[in-house]
C-alpha cells in the first residue's frame, strides 16, 4: 500500500536508510508515514507466514507497525519520529 | 498527598486544571512527546496547518484544551513519553519507562485514571493487509501526519468517526470510493429525538451526511463487509447491499472502526471491578458519578472510564479532580461541582441515544467465519476459538489459555471484543456470559531485560 501526502507537506526533506537503502522523508513524519509514502508497502512481516504488515490503529496500541531501529532496538514506526541517517532494518 | 494523573487528553487537562487550582502539584504521566489527546491531538514540530483547519468545528475547544495543556505542563511534574506499564495498588506505586527505555517507580496516595480510548473492530478476511487501518488511524494520518492511508480509501464501521473521517478525507482530495455504514438509515433517525440532548453535536452529524452525499462520496447503509482484497495490500473490499445484493468496489486502502472501547488495562491492573454495560457493549471500570473507583485513592475519567467522547472527557476529567480534592478534604469549588453533575447527567442522555443509534454488529462478530484470524498479533482464527468452546472453556480467560487469543503483543486489545462474540455465540450463552479477558502487566510490551530490575 502506499500512503498519500496531502496537507500540510511543505517541510524540510531529510534521508534516512531502511535495510541499508537511502529513502527520502520530512521533517515531522514518522517513521511509519515516511516508509509508507515512499512506496516500501510494509514495514515489518508477520512471523506467522500471512505476509506484510503496515501497522494498523498508527496510535501506538496495536504493536504491529514494529521495527528495529539501530541503536534504538525495537521501535513501534507510528510513534517514533524519523531523524536524518536513521537505520531502520524491517524485520 | 502525592497525586497522579495518567493521561494528558481532554480528562487529563482538565483534570490537572483542578488540582492545579486547588493547590496540588500532581505528577502528570503522558505516553505521547505531546498531551491533547486523539481528537485535539497536535501534529510534531513543523506542521502549519491552523486549529480551525486541523480541528474544522472543534477548533475552540482545542485551542482552549491546548491553552491548558501548555499553562499547566510548568506547574505539575511533567513526564511525557512515558509508559505506565504496571501498578501494584497493594504498595500504590506506578511503574514506568520513559523514552522507551529509563524505567522509574512512582509512588502516589491518589491517581487519576485518564487514559482514553481506542477503535473497536470487526475482524473481516484480509484485515491484516498493508493499507487496512483503524477509522481512528486513518483520521491520526490525516491529522497528525497530513497523509491518507490512500487516494481513494474505504471506510467500513459505524458512528460518528466513520462519517467524520470520510469528510476530512474528501476535503483533503482523498474522496472515499465507499463509506459502508452497517447500521440501517431508520435504526439512526429513531435516535433523533435523544440525540437532541446534545443538540449542536447531532446538528453538526447531520450537516456531515449531508455534505457527503452533496460531493457525492457513495454511502451504503445496512450494509455488509464481506472481505478485503489483495496480495500486497488492500486493493478492493467485496461487500453486500441492504438488498443482499454482493459488490466489489476497488479500493488502495480501508479503515475499519464500530465506534469505541475504553483503554481501561491501568484500572484493571490497580485493582478496579468491572461491569458489563450493555447499552455500550463494552466492560467497563466500575466507578460512582463523580468517578471514584471502588479501591481507595483511585479515581477515573473520560473515555477510558467508558465511552463519552471529548467533551464529557473535559466534564468528568474536571468532575475527577473534584471528588479527589472533596475526598481528600482540601478545598474543591462546589458550584462547579453542580454544575458538572448536570452537564454529566444531560450528555448521557445524548450518549445513551448514540449508542443505540450505531450499534455494534454483534451478529457479524459471532457469524465470522472459521478461517477469519480474529487475532492479528499471531493469526488466531475464528475457527481455533470455536475449538476452544468445544473443549470446554465457558470464558474468554480460558479459551486465552487453550487457543492463545489475547496472547499476542496487543494484549488483547483488538481481537477482545470480536473473540468474545464468537465465544459467546459457540457456547450459546451471552456476552456478557463469557466474561473478559483479564488486564496483566506489563500493559504494552517493553524490553525484556528491564522488568527484572
């Protein structure tokens, strides 16, 4: 799925990197709106073999939007905020 | 007197307002960077878009709330991003982690509970795909993050939020390729005459129908989802008409959400008893008017205490403080006191109206079938729970035990209210009957190697 940016998107650009690729974000996004609207379709994949999840309730309460964040650990994607240089591995 | 409040939402704000007034620094507890809460909640350092464009009809009451919200955060000990993963009542101590990382102990001798809500969902075949979302979540994007779930979204429920967040995606230039509301036109317009308790609210709902049907959004109304499509991600949801006829209307996304359940895992965990509520279809934490809780010292608000929405969250958040401080024999206003007991008393009139305006589609629940995952965390299907029942588990602690729903790393947060449908429903007896899935720490997952310290 790909996410849409519609109000509100004139801030400033940044890079961060998940699975080692450079991907383009805002300031302001987290890290869940910044790898949806660059089109990477999920951000995690389930453990129990029925494919990609993107997160669900993005309020912090579901837990299926995690992901490791390098020197972070396990991070939920709808409640961190993206910093340039980020490393976000999917898991 | 150490007080807590837990939560910096409506309730919270206005809860803290209280304290603050009557001479009590309180430690306040929030798990988000910011406080507002879902429906005031403020987008990160960055965003420009004003409150009347963030908020549309609430934009007062969010600048007010926010007004607080700032006024207050310098005179109260401020902790946000913080957790309260636990509570052991017996000691009256608060366990929390801040930064996802720094964990504490927080002592208090009276604690306010405000810690709000979330959707309450339906499980559908293919609700586990990428772009399928909560009605809250997809309104979160929207607010908070300028984004839609996608071009042209779905969205699935019932309730206010379901035809609020189709608004706000149309204005966006996200038009819906559907709003499927489940319950029939007339099981609405019955309300209409309770609804008028809150008269400016129902006019308000009345307005955003309309001005759905003028931009011209396709609405179905007693109408049934049947399942969502797609490989990668949603791409179509297959559903049925009032007339039982069957559609397939394409779609890049889908919100599901059938109005509201408290987040009530703190009051369970500090020992508060819970009652079914049938007008609701939720447990709820069992409390006076005021918001005591049966266990000494602890009292509730807002959403999280049971589903009233924004504004009766800022009247019993207020309402709260006040028995808190009355209790406690410090001063509290008592024509303030009367005057939030009646607005309290009105808007449940109003409350009571809406439930049984969108009711929850119990009867899709516990008809789900076999293969549909009930629980998202690990895939536990309508099936497995239905094999529970047969083995012999009478209540949802049990069936816990034998099929692992409420396990995963929600908690049971989601697959909750649906698991109890289909338990009910297999055994034959009430929901109520089956009971509710018991609240443990920690309430959200935290890194492993922290609680043992």
């Amino acid at each position: 799925m790909t996410a849409t940016r519609l109000l509100d998107q004139d801030r400033p650009g940044l890079i961060f990197t998940v699975d080692g690729v450079e991907v383009p974000a805002r300031q302001g996004d987290t890290l869940l709106t910044a790898m949806l609207t660059a089109g990477l379709g999920h951000v995690r994949t389930s453990e129990f073999g029925d494919g990609g999840r993107a997160g669900f309730c993005w309020m912090g309460a579901c837990q299926d939007c995690w992901v490791q964040v390098a020197g972070q650990g396990i991070r939920r994607a709808c409640t961190t905020l993206v910093q340039p240089g980020l490393e976000v591995i999917r898991r | 007197m150490k007080v807590v409040v837990v939560g910096a939402g409506p309730a919270g704000i206005r809860a803290v307002e209280q304290l603050v007034r009557a001479g009590v620094t309180p430690t306040w507890i929030e798990e988000s960077p910011d406080g507002g809460g879902r429906i005031t909640q403020r987008p990160p350092a960055g965003f420009t878009r004003s409150a009347a464009a963030l908020y549309g009809a609430d934009a007062g009451r969010a600048r007010r709330l926010h007004a607080t919200l700032d006024a207050m955060k310098p005179r109260t000990d401020w902790r946000p991003d913080t957790l309260v993963w636990n509570i052991r009542p017996q000691d009256r101590v608060l366990h929390t982690q801040t930064d996802g990382a720094a964990q504490a102990e927080v002592p208090y001798d009276a604690l306010i509970l405000c810690t709000g809500a979330m959707d309450r969902v339906l499980p559908l075949p293919g609700w586990t795909l990428p772009g399928v979302t909560t009605l809250g979540g997809a309104q979160v994007a929207l607010k908070a993050q300028g984004v839609g779930i996608g071009a042209k979204p779905i969205l699935v429920g019932t309730g206010p939020l379901l035809w609020l967040t189709a608004l706000q995606y149309a204005k966006a230039g996200a038009k819906p390729a559907l709003v499927l509301d489940t319950t029939p036109f007339l099981t609405k317009a019955w309300q209409a005459a309770g609804m008028m308790w809150n008269a400016p609210t129902f006019l308000r709902g009345i307005g955003i129908m309309a001005a759905l049907r003028l931009r011209g959004v396709p609405i179905a109304e007693d109408a049934t989802p049947l399942a969502i499509e797609g490989v990668e991600g949603a791409t179509a949801l297959h559903w049925r008409d009032a007339a039982w006829k069957e559609h397939v209307t394409p779609c890049d996304a889908v919100a599901l959400g059938w109005g509201l359940k408290p987040e009530s895992q703190l009051a369970d965990l500090a020992g508060v008893p819970f009652d079914y509520d049938a007008l609701q279809h939720n447990w709820v934490p069992r409390r006076d008017a005021a918001g005591r809780a049966p266990v000494a010292g602890v009292y509730m608000a807002g959403d999280g205490a049971g589903i009233g929405g924004a504004e009766v969250a800022e009247l019993s958040g207020a309402r709260a403080a006040l028995a808190l401080l009355a209790d406690a024999k410090l001063p509290s206003d008592a024509a303030l006191t009367a005057h939030l007991d009646g607005r309290l008393r009105t808007e449940a009139r109003f409350r009571a109206a809406l439930e049984r305006a969108f009711p929850y589609p119990a009867k899709l629940a516990a008809r789900m079938e076999d293969s549909t995952p009930v629980c998202r965390c690990e895939v536990i299907t309508a099936g497995e729970l239905r094999a529970a029942a047969a083995a012999d588990a009478p209540e949802m602690n049990r069936a816990k035990a034998f099929s692992r729903i409420g396990m995963g790393r929600c908690q049971g947060r989601l697959c909750g209210t649906p698991a109890a449908e289909v338990l009910a429903s297999a055994l034959g007896v009430t929901v109520a009957e089956v009971g509710r899935l018991r609240g443990q720490p920690p309430v959200k997952p935290i890194p492993l190697q922290q609680p043992a310290a």
